[in-house]
C-alpha cells in the first residue's frame, strides 16, 4: 500500500533518520557512515531507508537544506525587501550554519554545502526583488539573485577564513552602505 508522504508515520521515520545522521555525523566523517550505520543506529531496516532517501548522498542534501532552511528561517523573509536588516540577518545565519557544520567535522563536502547554501539564497533574494520591483517572473531579476547568492556565500567563507577578527554583523556592515548606495556625502 503507497501512502502519501504527509502521513505522520513516514514524517517521523523520515525524521529518525534524517536525526541519526546528524548524530552519527557528530561522531564520524561523511564517508565513513554507511546506510548500514543508519539502520541499525535508528532500528529500521535497509529498505525504509531506500523508501525515504535514494543513498547516503541524497539523504546528506535534505539534511543540509533542511538545517539550512531552519537556520534561515524563511518565514522571516516573506514579503521583506532587500535592506540592511534582512542581508545582515542572512549573513549571519548563513555564518551559523557554517560554523554549525564546522563543529560537527562535515568536511569533504563543501560543493554539496556550498551549492545548498546558494539554491535558498537565490529562492529568498528572488522572491523579495519580485515584491521589491512589482513585478512577476524576470530574467534580469533571476541573475541578480543568483549574483546576490554567490556574493553573500562567498562573503561568509571569506568572513570564515577571518572569523577571529570580527563579528559577522561587523563584516557585513563593512559592504552594506555599498550593497545598497548608502553612501554618506
């Protein structure tokens, strides 16, 4: 029998394992953790596993959006325009998070992270220039999401590199009067 994926069944079971990972991440490197160990650590079988997750690297995707998406807390961004609070406010969970996977010794793959981290910004930034020009779909505001995406990823991984030095609210600060023309005269 097929049941929907809303049933709160497989929403747990999805959960439990999507949870496990995370633990099991805390205690071992990426690729040292195999379906066998997420199995057995959350007591389902092999096959609920390939029922929720296509492998090991679709099921670390979800997991990283979905911990991205929490940490960004989309909601915040419904129907906001680009302004100093809201780049500040995505830098910094945008630096949480990194430092967040950092703690938990996820390292080897950073393009899956980095291309995570790039998707949800493009969709965030996207959905607020659509509201902040008034209009419906646009190519030219589509690139400008994705130019603003890399540039807000990449500022973080510079930032990461000097994160011993400043805050990531100073950071920020430092690019926005130049982001957004607030120049003072």
């Amino acid at each position: 029998m097929n049941q929907p994926k809303t049933d709160p069944r497989i929403l747990r079971t999805r959960k439990l394992i999507m949870d496990t990972f995370m633990e099991l991440s805390g205690k071992k490197e990426f690729k040292d953790i195999t379906v066998t160990d997420i199995a057995a650590e959350a007591m389902i079988n092999r096959a609920t596993f390939y029922y929720h997750f296509e492998d090991i690297y679709d099921l670390l995707e979800k997991v990283l959006s979905e911990v991205l998406v929490v940490n960004l807390d989309c909601s915040n961004y419904q129907g906001s325009e680009l302004n100093e609070e809201v780049i500040t406010s995505i830098f910094v969970a945008i630096t949480n998070f990194q430092k967040s996977l950092s703690n938990r010794c996820h390292r080897g793959y950073e393009d899956t992270i980095a291309r995570n981290i790039r998707e949800q910004l493009e969709i965030i930034f996207y959905r607020m220039l659509l509201k902040q020009h008034k209009t419906e779909e646009d190519e030219g505001l589509k690139i400008t999401a994705v130019i603003l995406s890399w540039g807000i990823y990449g500022a973080s991984v510079e930032w990461k590199r000097k994160s011993n030095e400043i805050t990531p609210e100073e950071f920020i600060q430092l690019a926005i009067p130049h982001l957004l023309h607030k120049h003072d005269n």
